[in-house]
C-alpha cells in the first residue's frame, strides 16, 4: 500500500466514523494525515494505522455503506438557553450581512462597519462606526481566539485643479477585539472588493488579497504584518480555497480556451507553494468537501450536464456528470452533497462521490425571484444536520425546509424579512444560531425557531 493509498484509507474512514451519534468533525481527517505527513511516519508504520482504522469501523458498522451503518436519530427542535424570536428593522445595521459565531451575531451595514449583537435576543452590544461606502455581502468574514477579521471603508482624496475633491473609495481588512469592538491593525486591500475571496484564516495566519490583485499576504494575526507573500504572473486568474488550515490555489490562464486549470497547495508556515495537480479545461470553484475542493467546468449553453470534479489536497480527481441547470439560482455543498435550486422553483441534490441524484425536482417551498430583474438568486441555504433539514430563504420572505434525506418539504412560513425595493444590491441572507434561524434582507433581520414535523 502507498503512501497516498494510506491516506486515503485514513481520510475515508474517520469520514465514516459515528460515535454516538455525532459525527467526525469535517477537518478531523486532514488533520490526522498532515500531523502523519509532519512526523515522517513510515510507510509501514501508516500502514498499521490505516488497517486498525479500518478493522474498528468494520467491527463497529461505521464503514461507508456497510450493512451495519445507520443515521444518528434526528433531533427534535429546540432553542438555546435564553433565546426568544425577536426581529430588528433598525436601518444601517445589518444590509451587508451577518456572520453568526456562537451566541452573537456580527453585522455590517451601511451606517456601521461592525455591529455585535446578542443572537439570543438581538440585543446591540458594541458597535463600529463606518464612514459609507461598501456595497452587497461583505460583512465579517471569521472569528478567532477572540478576534473578529472585517472590512471597512477608506476613502482616498484627489485634489484636481484645486477646484474641488474626489473621493476614490477603498478597502481595509482590519482585526478588532471581539469582547469590545476595539480595532487591533488594519491593512489596506489594493481594491475596493470585499468577496469570500478577498480573505480568509489559514493556520496562523489571515491569508489576505493584498498588497496588489496578484498576490496573497499570510498576515499575524494579532499584528497584521506579513509573514510571507505569493504572487502569481499576469494573464492568470486564481482562485483560493483552505482545506483543514492550509491554502490551495485554482489558477488558470486567463483565454477564452484554457487547457487547464492547475492546482497549488502553499504551505500555511512558508508560504511555498507544490504543485498538486491540473484538471482538465477551465474549473471554478463552487466549495469544499469533506478535505477537498469541488470545482465545476465551464460548459458550453447546449450542454445539459455539468461535469463536477472534486481533489483532494493529495491530487486526487474524482469526477461525474450531474444533470444541473446551466445558471441555477441556487448551489451550494454542504457535506458530500451538492444542493441545487432551478429558476423554475426546483431542487435537487447529487451525491459528491458518485455524482448520483439522491433526489431530484422537488419544489423548494419559497416564491421565486425572476431572474432578469434578480439575477442574485436566493441566499445561499443552511443545512441543520442535527435535524438534516435543509433551509431556503426567498427575496420576499419566504423560508422553508426539506428534508436532506428526500427532500420533501417539512416546513414553511413568511416572515417581515421582505426587500422593501429600495435599488439596493441586497442579498439575502440566512444563518443558523444552533437549531435557530436567522433570515436578513435589506435592513430586517428575523430570529425565529422552526418547527417542523419530525
């Protein structure tokens, strides 16, 4: 058995591991292959540990689809200690989104940069003041050892003719104190874009798009000064993902007809860079899975299929064709599932792995956007995995839930959280805190409990 055989024995069976009734953590198995991979074990030695591995989830039924293997009992609904519904319509506070850690929320709007509130009752605790500026969901993007990692507005002025002055808006990552709303550094972004891939924790470090659009920063945490810096040549586009704490990179040329799209682990110390593999035509990325990256190909407008391709940190390629729409409203993963939702009103979900629809054409519950006027789509869905209810939110309102496992809908309801059609770019949004949801939508944000029928 190789090393590469090993590791994925290793990664395959703490994926399958339940232990009363609580799954391995998504991570747990990179963690365990890059700790074997730091201290140099054997062949053999690894060898060793991927059969008892092995032979302990086949004695105890945990192994992927064995006779034996049966879902944890889904739990029923349930609050958190000291949580009550409560809705908040206050202006300013919540239009760029939320990032739900724990028991508070974090909020941007377009009259605060921050803003921290009690989840359980919305109660304000601190607040920053922003100075305008920022446009669609750049909210906070991460919580760690009680640091809170933003954004805020800086405006660069331009004095022309000594007439009058223009105002070039621009962006700060900046790191406050997340028990008082302290900025701790800040760093200027070389763009005023603000996207899940402008930054993002590794280990140690915040991995930032900074000082200039091709490269990426590794920058202190608790300082913002950089520890190391890779850069990538011009007429290449690369996208940036973290599996288990250490940054890949998806770069490809930047032609109408790429050849292919090469894969780049960067070591989170060093920031070296290996290259892993390349996958075949031009790859997006559209998440992570269970320690690898999912990327979908781009497709021609005839083309009924879309081929999704997953990779893990190793340089594996699994790929399959899925029946998906070309432009969905919705796509998310969650797990090894790929949840999707048509302009029609209909979702599906596919199985990473096998590329298998575990169901498909089930109406989604919530009122549709159309799509010339709100090309956005819908929020981006949750997955409660306790109760394995997957969860929508609509523009106007509307939330429901299906079951993860068949998708049929178990719940439904509309809330105050409508857009009120402003000509803002607002995007809904919808989180969980524990079993609770958390829809927001322009400037209402809605804590409700749903109860569905288990």
């Amino acid at each position: 058995m190789t090393a590469e055989q090993v590791e994925d024995q290793v990664r395959a069976t703490l994926h399958a591991v339940a232990l009363d009734g609580v799954r391995a953590p998504g991570d747990l198995a990179e963690k365990v292959v890059r700790r074997r991979d730091r201290r140099r074990f054997s062949q053999a030695a690894g060898t060793v540990v991927a059969v008892v591995a092995i032979t302990v989830g086949a004695v105890l039924g945990f192994g992927d689809g064995g006779a034996a293997e049966q879902d944890p009992p889904v739990r029923p609904a349930a609050s958190p200690p000291g949580w009550k519904p409560w809705q908040s319509g206050a202006p300013g506070i919540g239009e760029r989104g939320c990032l739900a850690d724990g028991s508070a929320l974090y909020c941007s709007g377009y009259e605060y940069d921050v803003v921290k509130l009690d989840a359980r009752t919305g109660e304000r605790l601190w607040s920053l003041r922003g100075n305008g500026g920022g446009d669609g969901r750049d909210h906070p993007f991460a919580v760690r050892d009680g640091v809170l990692y933003a954004y805020r507005n800086h405006t660069e002025q331009q004095r022309q003719d000594g007439n009058y002055v223009i105002h070039a808006p621009g962006t700060d990552l900046m790191a406050v104190d997340a028990a008082t709303g302290d900025v701790l550094w800040a760093v200027e972004m070389p763009a005023d874009t603000r996207s899940d891939q402008s930054a993002m924790l590794i280990d140690g470090a915040v991995l930032a798009n900074t000082p200039t659009d091709r490269s990426l920063s590794a920058l202190d945490p608790l300082t913002g000064q950089e520890k190391w810096r890779h850069t990538w040549d011009k007429g290449i586009a690369c996208e940036r993902a973290v599996l288990s704490g250490v940054p890949h990179l998806l770069c490809v040329r930047d032609i109408k007809k790429p050849d292919g799209t090469d894969v780049f682990r960067l070591d989170p110390v060093t920031g070296a860079a290996t290259k892993v593999t390349t996958v075949p035509g031009a790859q997006r990325l559209i998440g992570t899975s269970r320690g690898r990256l999912v990327l979908a190909e781009a497709r021609r407008t005839a083309d009924k299929d879309m081929r999704l391709t997953t990779v893990s940190s190793s340089g594996k390629q699994t790929s399959h064709f899925c029946r998906i729409e070309e432009n969905p409203a919705a796509l998310d993963v969650f797990g090894d599932r790929l949840i999707t939702v048509s302009w029609q009103g209909r979702a599906s979900a596919h199985s990473l792995t096998t590329g298998k629809a575990l169901w498909s054409d089930r109406p989604v519950g919530v009122e549709m956007p159309d799509e010339e006027t709100t090309p956005m789509g819908l929020a981006s869905s949750v997955v409660s995995e306790g109760r394995r209810i997957v969860y929508f939110l609509s523009p106007t309102g509307d939330l429901s839930g299906l079951d993860l496992r068949t998708g049929d809908e178990v719940w439904r309801t509309h809330t105050d959280a409508d857009h009120p059609g402003d000509g803002l770019a607002v995007i809904p949004e919808l989180l969980l805190y524990e079993e609770v949801l958390v829809a927001l939508n322009g400037s209402e944000i809605v804590s409700l409990l749903p109860q569905s029928d288990d």
